[in-house]
C-alpha cells in the first residue's frame, strides 16, 4: 500500500494555502474545520479525513492523486496498479463505515409525501378560490426542498471531524447551514434532523391549511400581516428549535 508520508503531505499542504495567499483560518472556514485542524495538517500530527480529500483537492486545483502523492504525479503518468494503491490509501485512512452513509428508514418517508401531498391539495383549494395568499407557494417549495434533504437524503452520522473539532458551519450536498455558537457534532445531529424533518411536514401541510381556513373564514387579519406570519414559522420555526436542541445535546 502507498505510504503517506505525513510531513511532507503537511509541507505540501502548507505550500498550496500559501500559494493562494490563504491563511490557515482562511482554508478552515472554506472547509467548515477548526483552523487548528489545519495546523495539525501542516505539521505532520494528522491528515484530513477522507471526507475532506475531494473538497480540499478542488479548492486546490488539484485532483486528489496529486493531493495524496504530494504533486509528484497524476493518474496518467502512473501505472494502473500504483493508482489502486493510492487509492487504497485513502480509503484506509477514514474510519467511516456503511451505516455512516445509510438513509432514514423512520416513519417520514411516509409521512413526507403525505404532508406534501395534503399542502399541495390545499394550495389547489386557495387558487381554486381565488384567496389571496402570496407566500403559500413560497412556503411549499420550501418546505419540500428541506423536506426532500431531512426526511430522505441527510446522512445519519456526520464525519469523524466533526466529533473532533469545534465546527459552526455543516456542508452536505446542496445543504449549507452556518449557525454561530452552535457546534455539530454526532450527539447533536440526529435531535438536528428530526427539527428538521417536522418542521418540513408541518410546514408542507399546515401552513396552506392556515391561508385556506383564513380565507373561508373571512380572517383579514391574517392575510394583512402574512408575511410576518411565515417568517416567523419559516425562520423561527426552524432555526430556532434547531439552535437550542443542538445546544442541549451538543
């Protein structure tokens, strides 16, 4: 197997940052890390986990063989074998397991479709009947864009740095979320991601219910000062029960 060598994978590593005028605090915050993680890099005591080899080798300009071998070669002045091992490499180096990566099996991916399905019946009732609701749209979209990620696609754990540094800022696929003062970490994720996945079913469902029955109802008031209305359950519906059950179990 390709041994890593690991000062001069941190000399390499230093030698880039610097070539693109970053500090070390400048690559953590690209990389969502601890700009002590980075030191450590630099200095030899660890390498990035494997998750981290893609991201890094892209901000770099670099493909991740390049990365690994220190810029002493690329895929097409290797031997086919010589890539295998690189690659076995890279693998050995994360502690990451199948379950890791397995999506949620829970009742949301029924109830999910369900809530979607029920907000998408009563925002056909509000055009049906002519209310006059400007945000319902706004919220059904996206309530089934973070719905889609929650319910269905986030990862169950989250890589071993984030367990081991202090991180704000969380990056898998197109989400990003960057809360001050609020670290992820594998005790806090999963309590994240039920916030996450009832706050998009109760959005997708009960939010066109509440313009529908405001409009039966004649409740003026409630289309007056709408915008206020769904601000305060799209941002402080979410954000705020993630913060503070991120905190409790951080």
């Amino acid at each position: 197997m390709y041994e890593i060598d690991k000062k001069e994978f941190g000399a390499y590593i230093s030698r880039l940052r610097k070539n693109k005028g970053w500090t070390q605090k400048d690559l953590a915050e690209k990389l969502y890390i601890s700009d002590k993680a980075v030191s450590k890099w630099e200095t030899g005591v660890s390498i990035p986990d494997t998750a981290l080899l893609i991201p890094l080798s892209e901000l770099f300009g670099i493909s991740t063989t390049e990365l690994l071998t220190c810029g002493q070669a690329t895929e097409n002045s290797m031997e086919p074998q010589q890539v295998e091992d690189i690659v076995k490499t890279a693998i050995s180096l994360s502690d990451k397991k199948a379950q890791r990566i397995y999506k949620d099996k829970g009742p949301f991916k029924i109830i999910y479709p369900v809530s979607v399905l029920t907000g998408g019946i009563f925002c056909a009732l509000n055009y049906y009947l002519g209310l006059d609701s400007s945000t319902v749209l706004t919220a059904m979209i996206l309530a089934v864009v973070f719905g889609a990620y929650f319910c269905l696609f986030a990862v169950s754990r989250l890589p071993k740095f984030y367990d081991e540094n202090k991180i704000s800022g969380m990056a898998d696929g197109f989400l990003r979320m960057n809360v001050p003062g609020l670290y992820f970490n594998n005790s806090n994720w999963p309590h994240i991601l039920n916030v996450g996945k009832i706050w998009s079913c109760l959005m997708a469902a009960v939010y066109p219910a509440l313009c529908f029955l405001a409009g039966i109802f004649g409740l003026d008031f409630f289309f007056s000062c709408e915008l206020y209305i769904f601000l305060f359950l799209c941002l402080g519906g979410l954000f705020i029960p993630l913060y503070f059950v991120g905190k409790k179990y951080q």
